[in-house]
C-alpha cells in the first residue's frame, strides 16, 4: 500500500519546491493529504487556477477559531488567546464581516501611503548596512538585515514612541524567533498585547497623524472597530508585516546570489530590482499551506470538497505551475509576472504587499550598490534552513536561522 501524502511534503533540497507537486498538478491537482502534526486529513490544491477559484469561493472560510479549520500545529490555548485579537481584527473574518474592517485600513496602504515611508525605510536599510560594513568582511544577514528590516518599518508604521522602540523590537524577537520557547512566547506575546493597549489607549486620547492614530479618527466616525479590535489589528500588522519580510529577504538574498551572474546584473541595472523583487515573491514564496475550510460542499475538479472538509493551498507549487509561468522552475529576474500567489488572493490578499514590495525594493537596491561582491559564506546545502510554523499556528513559512554572507 502506497503511503498517504503528507504535507508538509518532504524536500531533496529545502530552497526548492518538493518534485511531487508536479506530479500532483498534473494527476491529482486536489489530492487528498494528512497533516501529521495534528493527525487531521486535508485537501491540498496544487494548481494555479485551482488556487484562484477557491480563494475567491465564499463557501471557504478563513475563521480559525471554528474547530474544522485545519491547524499546522495544535495551538496551545493561551497561544491562541494571544492572537485571538488579531484573527478577529481581519484575517480570520468571512463575507460580509470582512468588508467593514477591510475598508477602514486599505487607504494605510495604498502606494501613496507607502511612499510616504520611502525615505524612512531607506534610512532604516542605510542604518542596518552601515552596521554591517562596520563589523568587518564578513556577517549573519538573517540576524542583522533581515530581521530589522521589517521590525523596525512596523514600529515606524505603527508609531511606536522612540523611547519604547527597543523594547518592542525585543519582544518582537522573542515572539517570532522560531528557537523562542513556548513560555518565552507566551510572555512576549502577553507583553506586546499590552503594549498594543498602551499605544492604542493613549492614541485614542491624543491620535497624531499616524496610522492607528487615523484608523481612531475614522473609527469615531464609523465605529467599526472596538478598542479590542484595534489592538487586534495593531497586532495582526506586526505579526503579518514582520516575519514574512523577514524571510523574504533572507529567501531573496539566497536565489539572487545562487542565479550565477543576477547579483552583477542587479548592480549595472538597479531598476531590475522591481522585476527581481517579484520573481522572488514567485520563486520562493514564504508561506505554503494557507489554510481554509469549507462550510458547504464544492465540486471542483472532479472532486467533491464536502462541508466541514480543511482544505490547504500550495502558494509553492501554484506559482510553479507550467501553464501560468514558462519555465517556471527558472529563476528570471527579468520575468516580473504579478501573476504568482504568494500574497494569496481573493478577499485576504495580502493588505500590506505594495509596503513589503518596497521594503524588499530598497533592501535589494541598497545591498547590490554597497555591498557588491556579496556573497554567501557556505554552500546553499549547508544553510540552515527551518521550516516553522507561524506563530499564529495557521501557515507553513519557509526561512533559515541564519545567513551567512561575506564580501
Ligand atoms: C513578503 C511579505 C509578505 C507576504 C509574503 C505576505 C503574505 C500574505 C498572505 C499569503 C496573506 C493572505 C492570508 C490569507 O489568505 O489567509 C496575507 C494577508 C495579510 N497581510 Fe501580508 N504578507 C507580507 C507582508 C505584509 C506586510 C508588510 C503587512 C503589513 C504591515 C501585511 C499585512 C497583511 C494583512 C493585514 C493581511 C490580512 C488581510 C485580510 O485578511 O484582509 N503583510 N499576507
């Protein structure tokens, strides 16, 4: 008896995709899967088109707190209290409860808005390289570029008190660091929901002109949002804004300095950068297995999705599928095709990705002109790559826990 499909899928090599997915595209594209972890059956969906069609279903539901959601790791309940807030606020919400809360925060991230951040951001990466190049020919880019990126863009977005910056960047750490212990979590994570109390009761007195402070203007007007709820979304932006990023830049940095010639290319061209950037999102997508269930049943590619079933999305595989990107198991800095789904799609699609484009745009543009002959310090194979589990429970992410690089 053949053994049943297991997802995560084992790798050959962990910074590429597992080779079942193209069987499975081509002779199974909706196969039925176990997740080990929590011993639960799944559907896993491979193909790109599969993908979109489902993302868009309104009888697939995001919420989490239902206990036929498909979990990647049982989630221990003061864990999920922590998050509870954050789930609610937004990602974990179904039509019609989505649309309200969706509405009073996408004009934080229209490109306007982003720009605004431009020059901070580019400060923020001037700062981290500065430090780098300070520290001789030789550095851990996960933990000195990589993780600092993105805390520190968040603590600017959220306007965290400078006098406090520090000690929201340490929790932070805590919280996402995939070695933290469970109690250290639980700690960091009781820590930033206070501090998120903090920051939100004190903007709801004297709002300023930043984000949370507009969002409680406008909640003023619409009410949408409880105090609660508020505190919910300040987290839910550190948490989807921080370790994604992360690891982006940190998956990036290793498919441009494998491509054999990409990094020069980068630096003669540095306008590439936005093309890279998104063939990066494509190859090497953080998250795979983005979770959902359904709430009623669904016929789709000769199989019956029944009500209560998980169902789980390969972002990977998706964005790999022969009949969306030619030669999609190439990386093409010059490919810039929009079409992959690592931001996921349908109603939740990434509310923050023109921010993560352009964290990902400066970092890139600035590491290739002031650190030109970067390379990595130890073969790719060697790299110690984890695959964790957010900390929310709900996805797969794909990183390393550190990245050696000389120069
Ligand atoms: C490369 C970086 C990033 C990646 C790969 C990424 C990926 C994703 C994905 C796959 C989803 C869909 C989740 C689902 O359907 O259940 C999502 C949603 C979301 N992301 Fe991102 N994200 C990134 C950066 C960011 C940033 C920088 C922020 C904001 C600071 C952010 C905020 C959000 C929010 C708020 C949602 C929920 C949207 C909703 O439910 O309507 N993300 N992201």
């Amino acid at each position: 008896m053949t053994k049943p499909l297991e997802f995560p899928i084992a790798r050959r090599c962990p910074f590429d995709p597992p080779e079942e997915y193209a069987r499975l595209r081509a002779e199974e594209p909706i196969a039925r899967a176990r997740l080990p972890r929590v011993d639960q059956e799944v559907w896993l969906v491979t193909r790109h088109d599969h993908v979109r069609a489902l993302l868009t279903d309104p009888r697939l539901s995001s919420d989490r707190f239902d206990p036929q959601f498909p979990q990647h790791r049982q989630l221990q309940e003061q864990l999920r209290k922590g998050f509870a807030g954050a789930s609610k606020a937004l990602i974990g919400l179904d039509l019609p409860e989505h649309t309200a809360p969706r509405r009073m925060v996408v004009n934080e991230f229209t490109m306007r808005r982003v720009n605004e951040l431009r020059p901070r951001i580019q400060e923020i990466v001037d700062e981290r390289i500065d430090a780098i190049l300070a520290g001789g020919n030789e550095a851990d880019l996960w933990t000195e570029l990589a993780t600092q990126v993105p805390a520190m863009t968040i603590s600017e977005l959220l306007g965290v008190p400078d006098d406090r910056r520090e000690f929201f960047q340490r929790q932070t750490e805590v919280l996402l660091e995939a070695g933290s212990s469970m109690e250290a979590q639980f700690a960091a994570s009781g820590a930033l929901n206070a501090f998120m109390e903090d920051l939100i009761t004190g903007k709801e007195a004297d709002p300023g002109d930043d984000l949370l402070g507009r969002l409680i203007v406008r909640n003023r007007e619409t009410g949408v949002f409880t105090h609660a709820e508020l505190v919910g979304m300040a987290m839910l932006l550190l948490v989807a804004g921080h370790e994604t990023v992360s690891n982006m830049i940190a998956l990036g940095t290793i498919a441009l300095l494998r491509e054999p010639g990409a990094y020069a290319e980068l630096q003669k061209d540095p306008d590439l950068v936005v093309k890279t950037v998104e063939e990066m999102l494509r190859y090497q997508p953080t998250t795979d297995g983005l979770p959902r269930f359904a709430k009623e049943d669904i016929e789709i590619g000769g199989v019956t999705i029944k009500a209560g079933d998980g169902v789980m999305f390969s972002l990977t595989s998706a964005n790999r599928d022969e009949e969306v990107f030619d030669n999609a198991a190439e990386f093409d800095p010059h490919r810039g095709d929009r079409r992959h789904v690592s931001f996921g799609y349908g109603i939740h699609q990434c509310l923050g990705q023109n921010l993560a484009r352009t964290e990902l745009e400066i970092t890139f543009r600035t590491l290739v002109r002031r650190i030109p002959t970067l390379r990595l310090a130890v073969d790719v194979a060697d790299l110690p790559y984890k695959e964790t589990v957010a900390i929310n429970g709900v996805c797969a992410i794909d990183g390393v826990s550190a990245l050696p690089v000389t120069w």
